[in-house]
C-alpha cells in the first residue's frame, strides 16, 4: 500500500512526507528541532501552547486560473502569511516553504516562552524535573533572559496536591499543556483528571473517587513538560543527573515492557547503590513509551531488607536453619542429590530467566528426573507452534483486522496489552471479547461473548464449526459463535489472546489448542500479526515452556509422588497452597533457591539465596515470544548467587556438565540444543533499529522522558508452523461440564495483589486490592447474604470468613476471589457458601 | 436524588440526544441539578455523571470552565455586576462597592438571610446602557441596564420580597 507523498522545504532542507504529516513531525525526521510543550506524538495536536511557531510559505495561487503563479525563472511565488502558525496542527502541503528559525519565528517562539514563565516558580534548583525538564531546556535555547511581566502578578499556588496515591501536583509548575489530561482521555480512556477554570486560574483536578488512581497514571509524569507531576516514588528522591541507567525488562507480567532501572549511590541508603526509580525503555513492538504503575512501582522487593544474603542448612536432628557458605551447601546440595537416586523433582516458578530454567531443566535431565512449572494455566506448545510470527506488533492492526481475548481480564493481567489492543480497536479492528463476565476491555469490543466458567474451549469450537462445518461441532455452535467466526475469517490478521480465568489445567489446554485450531483453519497462523498470545500470570512463563520447563496435568502435588528429592527455583508452592507444604515436607531432601525465606524455603533442608533480576542479566521470553535481555543494575551481596549460577554448579559437582561462565554462555547452549532458540544469542538480543517518535535525548520536549532504546529490541522467535509446513491442528473436545449444585468460587486476577513482589513496594500500599468475596446480587439474596457482611466458604474439606460484597458484574453461580490476597486457590472449584450471622 | 424528583424531566431531556452520545445531555442536566440545589453539590455531580456515564472529574470540570454554573452555596439571586472597561468607566465598580456596603456584605459575599449575593463578572455584552448587572436564580437569568446604586437596590427590595415570600 503506497501513500501519497508531499514534498516541501524546511528551513531549506527539501524533505518528503506521507500526506497528513504535521510540519512538526516532518521537520523532526529532516533533523529539525521545534520546540513543543503541549505536541505529543503519540496524541492529537491541540495548539494549546503556541511554542511551535513557525513561519508557513505556501505556493500563490491565481484567483482566475487557479494556478500556482510563476515567477520570471519559473519557480512558483512563495506567499507567506502575516501571523506565524503551529507546526504541530498544520499538516504539510505540497511546495510549502517552512522558516523554523528565521527572525520572526525565532521571536515568536521567545514571547511564547516569556508568557509560560509568566507564572512559572522556577525553582528548578528543588523540582524533580530540574535536569530533564524541557522547560528549562527550552528556556535555556529559546528563552529571554528577563521578564517583561509583573512579578506582583504572578499566581501563587498550591504546591503539594496530591492527585491520588501516587501522583502528586505542583499547580504553580503546571503550563496547561494538557499532556496528562489528553493521555488520560485519549490513550487510556480514564479521564479521571481534567481542566476547571480558565485562563490563568485553569487548574488540574479530579474529582473522581478514589482520584487519578489510574493503572497508568505514572506516564503523565514522563510526558509532563514540565515538574508538574511527580511520582510518590522519586519526589525529592534524587536529581536526574545523579543516576546511572540500566536496561531491563519488567518482571511483573508476560507482556515484557522495556525498562530502565535509574539507580544511585547514597548516604540515606547506607552508602548501598538503591533503585530510585523505573522508567519505561522504549520498544513500540512491545510497550512503546509506556509502562503501567505497577511495573513502575512495584520495584522494591529487589532491594527489600527482607533478603536471604547467605545460604542456610538444616540438619534434620536440630531443625534449625544453620547459616553456611556456599561451598558447604554445594556439598550439602550434592549429597542430598546424589540419595535421591534420580527421584528427584525440579519445581521452577515463570519468574525465573531462560537461563535458570535451562539449567534447571539439564541438572534435572542429568539426574534422571524432571523439572516442572508451578502454574494452572496450559498450552505453551500452541503458543510455541502458533504463535504471532516475527515481525508482529499490535500497533500495525486497525481496520480489517481482528483480535480476540478469551478468558483474561487484560486490564488486570497484562495492562499494557489491554491498552494497546484498545488503541487497535480504535483504529477499526474488529475486538471480540469473550469472557464469562464484563471486563474493562468490553467498553471498546465490537462483540461481546458471555459463556459459563468453563466453558470457554466449547465457545471457540462453536466458531470452529463456522469455518470447518465439521458435524460433530454443531453442538457448540450458536448464532453469536456463527457471528463472530464471520468477523475472524474475513479478518486480514488475526491475533489471539487467551488467559485461564476459571479454568484449570485442562481446560485452559483446551482452549488454546482450540484458539491454535481456529486460526490455523481461518488461515491466521505463521506470519507476522496473527497467532496465539498466551496471558501468562508470570514474566517467563513462556520460556519455562520453552526451556521444556511446564506444569503437569495432575499439578505438583501429582509430579511430587514418590520423590525423594526436590528443587524449587523462584517459587513458593507452599505460600501459595498450603496443602503442598506437607507433601514438601515428606521429600526427604528439599532444595529451595530465591530472594525471600518463604513458606516453601521454612520446610527446606538448603535454603539458596538467589539473586534478583536488578542484579544479574539474564532474559525473559514474554507471551508473544520476544526473548528479552535484563542487566545488572545493582553490584548483589556476596553472599546472592544467580539462580543459573548455583545450578550450573551443583550440576559440575555432580559431574553433568561443566560449570557455565555466565548467562550468555547458557544462553549459547540454549540456542544450540533449542532449534526455536538457534537465532537467539545475547548481541542478537542488543541489535537496535531506530524507532519514531524519538524519545529521551536532547529533543526530551518531543516524546517525553522515557528512555531511548539503546539495549536491544529482543528477538521475537518464529513460531513453528512458520518453519515446518507439516504442523496440523487438531480440536480437542472440551470435557463435559457437570451440573454444578454448588457455587463455583473462580479466583481472578488483580494488578495490585498482595504477592511478595507487590506487597514491598514502597507507594502501592494504599491501591493494594482488599481481600473480598464478590457475589452476584440474586445469589447474595438467595443466601442471604448482605453488602459487607460475613460469610464462611467451605471447600475441600477447607473453610475460610470472607467479607462479600455484592457485585452485579459476577455472572449468576460464580462468586469470585482475587488472587494473592490470602484465598489459596489456584484453580475454580466448588464451595458451600454461608452468611455469618451478626 | 434528582432522578427520583425530577424522573419526567430527565428522561426528556436524555431524549432529545442519540442513545450513544448521552453525554450531550450534560448541561441542561447541570441546569436541573443547580435549579434544584442553587448550585452544584457533590452528590448531584455524582449523579449527573451517572446518569449520563461520565467520570465525575468529566462532569466537574465543566462546573468549572462555566461561570454560570456554581459548585458553593449562595444566596437565591446572585447580582452579577459587570465591572469590564464600559461599565467601569461608567462607575460599575463603585456600584458594586456602594451596593455592597448599603447590604452590609463584601463583594461575592451572601446576605444572612441567605437571599443575595453580589459578585463581580466579566462583559455581559451590555455595554451601551452600562452599568449592567444580571440577576441569575432558579429562574434563568434576567438583565438590568442602566443601573443606578438606587435603582440596584429597588430591584434588590423587590427580590427579598419575592424571595422570602416562597
């Protein structure tokens, strides 16, 4: 598809753009800088803030002949306007002659600035901003060096008001560009902060309960222009030019956003190098310029006090936790090895590296036992086959296109794939939502699918049926799965999302190998933009799959059968399942490697300290299957070894394999056993390209102040069916659900949970989810259950109190339970509800 | 709650717009809610943004970019003395002061009897027969031009009259 050109010049540069283009945007890829303050490339220009005057000539034109008027060399007359215009709402026109700094111009753009001073503080010497501030910086190149203004008449405003939990606000600094007010509106579709007043009273308010408590709020203060918002986190926490910056990847979801973690070393910290702040890298196949709030506040369990720093032994006869070195635990793990006589059992968690699963996966193999994934959720093989091909990225789909989410609540589990598939359905595609309840993400869906719990595989079998008119489908069909199988096969590209809200291993098995299915029989499968994403709950739980590294059907309780041995990396099964914790215990030998003395790490018999992701390199494999490289940011304790460290050494003692040097040496074994991993080495992961718009730098007025990319893009792995033709995909028939007398107590995923990765972080407290039962307002009435009140769940023989609270969004014979905040269920089940009397 | 006294009322005003662009309906709502109240309270914001599936701060800031819309008790009628360049000159200002002081209050202050408040406002495109002031109450708003400090406080009379009356 070839757009229209229009060709014109920029301060003599001849420059060539597709038809619609800003003058601004023009001007920038011909390398010419005009300051802007409210021009935002990722939103719509509004003209708020006049900074981007330019002069605009533009071919005359004879009123009779509608011609362009030649002069006597036959070059068109240049006719220039009498005002200077905003280059950021103009877009070009063929032939126009642009002045960016001709004299006039130039003292456009000064007055501007002398205007926004007007009532500007200027106390860059104690603003977060000082340093990265574009109004300082534009004041600096552009600016006068006095005031024409009266200094009595400048506003004195409130200098502190905190805008929700975590964004605070300096009215005195605000400019009025609306940046926050337009991301809030435009790209996040949460207006929750917006103007009142006018003129110089014009303010930045909320009035909404409980204020800007959007999950993407911390971008406002990227995009700021100035030190109006600030974050809880870094607020007088330190000046920009005092911190070091590291690449790294965030380790909270399976979309994998870039970050740069901006960290220094100081007194207030014991003379420790610290984590100031997260700041989104940029990747615009991945996160763009953003990041939600809990990757970006949610770092401080990496450098949390609460950290093993030494390895400890129990010796079964005192029962205690015995500090030891490394080398005696080695010995301590070897032996209790080498008792095992292969019964042993790997038990990894998703939060771990490529690497570490890898080395898990061969000291397990050497063995003679397995490793596997604690995780309910299934299906990394259809994600590995059917996945979206290289070259994927959810900003190329709009009209003509389709994308379907199933069983996830993408604004929960992964926000910036919610924000990003919402951008896509604006811009035309077709969203089909389908899920047993209503989520965020119905408000932009062109078609809503409501199914039981459960029942989510037989759904897409039924749009199956649409496409391959097989008879033994015509049971799961209906009039919706007709529709909507209508909108997937015309679609152009194709791509699938499916997490496993209420579903357990099985079934979420099911359901994306159903997905896997329908795409390849619509034909959306093996090129760029179409396949499977799988919404893994963790950052690696993709490449756990594989490093071959995955849950089994009957879960761990099931795999830890008649083992003597087992080796948990990066997981806390028994934390998350008491139930486990017995069953641990009867292992006669338990390994437990990780940051924290957790409830599995309490029954060990070796506690490992691992290192954390800030403090070692390694990468992660995130749910569209970009492979991803994080780097040390922070110099461990001593005592901290990386997870692949410890095993490739455990496995050397134990004569398996050699001891590895370093992560990128795994990761050269990795590519050499793994045909998907053949292309992926550590300098193919840091190869670059440039990206639009331009970010960070010396131009921080345009994009704001996330980061440049410097670091890598990642490599994005082709998925099979794209490799060997001689893949086929097969439906699975859904097991039959029964009739369920009971209610189906369903655990959903929220993004603030009170998991130990969260429940650290310095400025999340007050936003953390409480721990509630939500009912349904007819069930509530037939139990008899009130608003706030107390009832008793009984399951499995296992009974807990609750407070419920009466929620019209949980479909009829559900109740649900968020994740992580004290239920342990991992999976749907069946539960006696009572109402506790007062 | 507005939409149990005034259910008739809303539903013909939502009416009169698209289905999907309820919004739309936000001002005349915003005249119900502040004809009710005498202004804009907390909870008829709420309100008004739920009916119409708005985010309050959508809804309040509205309340602040229009002057005529008040989000803080006054009294029944509020004067409203232009004191632009026109009506200055033509002694709008010492109007207001001198209004002020026969009603023993300050500028943007309220009576005690909790029927008259003087504010100061921008051109109120009058400015041939300045002075102007307007009256604003449940009613709409209603101009007086010409003003004088005793024809300002007849008008002022024949409110409290009229204002303590019902």
């Amino acid at each position: 598809m070839s757009q229209a050109l229009v060709s014109l010049t920029i301060d003599g540069v001849e420059v060539t753009v597709p038809v619609g283009t800003k003058i601004v945007d023009a001007a920038k890829q011909a390398g010419i800088e005009i300051p802007v303050f409210c021009y935002h490339p990722k939103l719509e220009s509004v003209g708020m803030c006049r900074q981007c005057l330019v002069e605009i000539g533009r071919p005359k034109i004879d009123r009779s002949t509608r011609k362009i008027v030649r002069d006597k060399n036959g070059d068109p007359v240049i006719e220039f306007g009498p005002k200077l215009e905003t280059s950021c709402t103009t877009p070009v026109g063929e032939g126009w002659v642009v002045l960016v700094n001709s004299e006039r111009a130039i003292e456009g753009r000064r007055q501007v600035i002398e205007l926004i001073l007007t009532s500007h503080p200027l106390d860059c010497p104690i603003c977060d901003k000082g340093g990265e501030c574009p109004l300082q910086n534009m004041t600096m190149a552009h600016g006068p060096g006095k005031s024409r203004f009266l200094y009595e008449d400048k506003m004195h405003l409130a200098k502190h008001v905190p805008l929700g939990d975590l964004i605070f606000l300096d009215r005195e600094r605000c400019i009025q560009c609306a940046r926050c007010i337009r991301f809030q509106t435009e790209i996040v579709d949460d207006p929750v902060i917006a103007f009142s007043e006018r003129g110089r009273k014009l303010e930045i308010v909320t009035l909404s309960e409980p204020g800007f408590a959007s999950y993407f709020s911390g971008n406002t203060t990227d995009i700021c222009p100035v030190g109006a918002l600030t974050t809880a986190d870094f607020r007088f926490g330190a000046r920009p030019w005092e911190l070091n910056a590291t690449a790294s990847i965030c380790p909270h979801c399976a979309v994998g956003c870039n970050t740069m973690l901006n960290t220094r070393r100081e007194a207030r910290s014991q003379g420790r190098v610290v984590i100031k702040r997260v700041m989104p890298r940029q990747n615009e196949a991945v996160n763009e310029i953003w990041l939600c709030d809990k990757g970006r506040f949610a770092h401080h369990f990496a450098s949390s006090e609460e950290r093993l720093a030494r390895p400890v032994i129990k010796l079964k006869r005192r029962g205690r936790l015995t500090a030891t070195t490394w080398e005696n635990a080695v010995k301590f793990v070897v032996e209790g090895l080498q008792a095992a006589h292969g019964a042993v059992l790997g038990i990894a968690g998703g939060r771990a590296s490529n690497e570490d699963l890898y080395a898990l996966h061969r000291l397990m193999d050497g063995l003679g036992g397995r490793a596997v994934l604690h995780d309910q959720m299934a299906g990394g093989e259809f994600v590995q086959q059917a996945g979206v091909g290289p070259g994927t990225n959810l900003a190329d789909l709009g009209s003509g296109d389709c994308i379907l989410v199933v069983a996830s609540d993408l604004h929960e589990e992964a926000p910036i794939w919610w924000l990003r598939v919402k951008q896509a359905a604006e811009r035309g595609a077709k969203l089909i939502v389908a899920n047993a309840r209503p989520t965020r993400l119905d408000a932009h869906a062109t078609h809503i699918l409501r199914y039981d719990y459960g029942v989510a595989a037989h759904m897409i079998l039924g749009m199956l049926h649409e496409i391959n008119h097989q008879k033994e489908l015509d049971q799961y069909a209906s009039a919706e799965t007709k529709k909507v199988a209508k909108v997937v096969s015309k679609a152009n590209n194709v791509v699938v999302f499916y997490g496993s809200e209420g579903l357990d291993y099985a079934a979420s098995h099911d359901l994306a190998q159903n997905c896997a299915t329908l795409l390849a029989a619509s034909g959306h499968v093996g090129r760029a933009n179409n396949g499977l994403v799988a919404v893994w709950t963790h950052s690696n739980t993709q490449g756990a799959w594989d490093m071959g590294v995955h849950p089994e059907p009957g879960g761990l309780a099931a795999a830890l059968k008649g083992q003597k041995a087992a080796y948990v990396v990066a997981a806390d099964p028994a934390g998350d399942e008491p139930l486990l914790t017995s069953l641990l215990e009867q292992v006669d030998f338990l390994i437990v490697q990780g940051l924290f003395l957790t409830e599995t790490a309490l029954a060990a018999d070796v506690v490992l300290p691992a290192q954390s992701f800030v403090e070692r390199d390694g990468t992660y494999t995130n749910g569209m299957r970009r492979v991803q490289r994080f780097f040390p940011a922070i110099a461990p304790n001593e005592g901290m070894r990386a997870d692949w460290e410890i095993l490739s050494a455990v496995a050397a003692a134990m004569g398996i394999d050699s001891a590895r040097p370093s992560a990128a040496a795994v990761m050269q074994d990795i590519a050499a056993k793994n045909r998907d991993y053949s292309e992926v080495n550590y300098p193919a992961l840091s190869r670059n390209a440039s990206q639009w718009p331009h970010v960070g730098g010396k131009d921080i007025y345009f994009g704001g102040t996330a980061h440049p990319n410097h670091q890598g893009l990642g490599v994005q792995l082709t998925p099979r069916v794209e490799r060997q033709k001689d893949i086929s995909f097969d439906w699975a028939a859904p097991r039959k659900i029964a009739h369920k007398p009971r209610y189906l107590m369903v655990p959903i995923t929220k993004l603030y949970d009170r998991g130990t990765t969260v429940v650290q972080s310095q400025v999340l407290g007050p936003r953390l989810e409480i721990l509630r039962l939500y009912v349904n307002p007819e069930d509530a009435e037939r139990l008899g259950m009130i608003d706030e009140g107390e009832v008793e769940v009984q399951w499995d023989g296992r009974k807990q109190r609750l407070r419920s609270v009466i929620d019209e969004h949980v479909p009829s014979g559900a109740v649900l339970v968020p994740r992580s905040l004290g239920v342990p269920l991992a999976t749907a089940v069946d539960v006696k509800i009572r109402p506790i009397a007062l | 709650m507005l939409a149990d006294k005034h259910k008739s009322e809303i539903k013909a005003i939502l009416k009169k717009y698209p289905a999907k662009e309820k919004r739309s309906a936000v001002m005349p709502l915003l005249f119900l809610a502040q004809r009710e109240y005498g202004h804009i309270t907390p909870a008829a914001l709420v309100e008004v943004a739920e009916l119409l599936e708005l985010d309050p701060t959508e809804v309040g800031s509205l309340i602040g970019f229009y002057t005529l819309l008040h989000d803080e008790a006054a009294g029944k009628y509020r004067i409203q003395i232009c004191t632009d360049l026109p009506c200055a000159l033509r002694g709008a200002e010492e109007l207001a002061k001198r209004l002020c002081a026969n009603l023993g209050i300050r500028l943007g202050g309220t009576m005690t009897n909790g029927l008259i408040t003087v504010e100061e406002v921008m051109c109120l495109a009058g400015c041939d027969k300045a002075p102007t002031l307007q009256v604003q109450d449940a009613d709409g708003i209603h101009y007086h031009e010409n003003q004088t400090l005793g024809s300002a406080m007849e008008l002022i009379a024949e409110l409290m009259e009229k204002g303590s009356d019902g």
